[in-house]
C-alpha cells in the first residue's frame, strides 16, 4: 500500500491540476485535511478539486464562514476553512460531524483548529514553498487514503 505521496508543482495553474487529479482518484467519500501556511495554495487546489468533480462557479475561501458546500452531481464537497475558529467547541455548534457522509467529500484547511472534535483525515495533505515550487506531500492515515494515492 502507499502511505506518502509527493511531487513539486511549478505554478499555481499545476496545483489546480492536481487538484482535478486528486478529485478524480476519490470515488468514496473522504475527509482530506490541508496543511500549509497563508498562501501556500490550498484554496488553489480545492478549486481544482471541485471543479474536477463538476463544479463550473467561483470556488471561494469560507475564511469567515467556516464551510462553503459544493452540491454537485454526485458528491457535496464541504470546504472549511478553520482559520479564524475561536475555539474547537464552535464546530460542534454547527453540527460538524452532520458534514462527514458517504456521500460527501471534506476538505479542512487549518485543522489543527479543530483537534479533539474533527474526525480523523483520510489523508493530511501539506503544501509548502521551495523556492519557485511548491512542494505538495499527502500522507496516507487510512485505507481509503492509501486507495487514493495509489490511483495518482
């Protein structure tokens, strides 16, 4: 099984692209979270992932609402963006775990925010700057998360 997975990207356009990879290798519900500082492209790549499962509309950061949904086809994607939480008790007053399905797929951005309350992420994707590239590194926690670094 794979565990980790890794690659450099050399523009903003490739990590919409991996992204729409990364969207296509899911065809069971996943809760993926995103690591990176402010910048390092994780709205970017969520962009791509919506719209590689459909999605033709702005995909924008839910920074001050905490979650966008994405009602597509077949999939709802939620989006947080747990930035700005106060605190991890806040996400059981929104009902976070109503969010995590068979039928829906989760991507948390700052998810450390979220300790204690979040359930566990199929994979933990982290995003980082070297030099000019990015650097995207998806570790395998699951299965399912081994599943689909194998189908990239």
């Amino acid at each position: 099984m794979v565990d980790l997975y890794k690659e450099n990207l050399m523009s903003a356009e490739d990590t919409v692209r991996f992204g729409r990879r990364l969207s296509a290798a899911c065809d069971t519900a996943i809760c993926i979270y995103l690591h990176g500082d402010l910048g390092s492209g994780k709205t970017t790549l969520t962009r791509g992932f919506i719209q590689g499962l459909g999605h033709k509309g702005h995909v924008k950061s839910p920074t001050y609402t905490l979650v966008e949904p994405y009602e597509l086809e077949n999939w709802t994607v939620y989006h947080f963006d747990l930035y700005r939480l106060g605190s991890p008790e806040e996400l059981e007053f929104m009902g976070i775990r109503d969010y995590f399905t068979a039928q829906s797929h989760c991507l948390v951005e700052w998810p450390e925010r979220g300790e204690g309350v979040l359930t566990q992420a199929d994979i933990d994707l982290t995003l980082r700057y070297v030099g000019e590239l990015r650097s995207i590194e998806l570790q395998a926690n699951t299965e399912n998360g081994q599943r689909v670094l194998q189908k990239l």
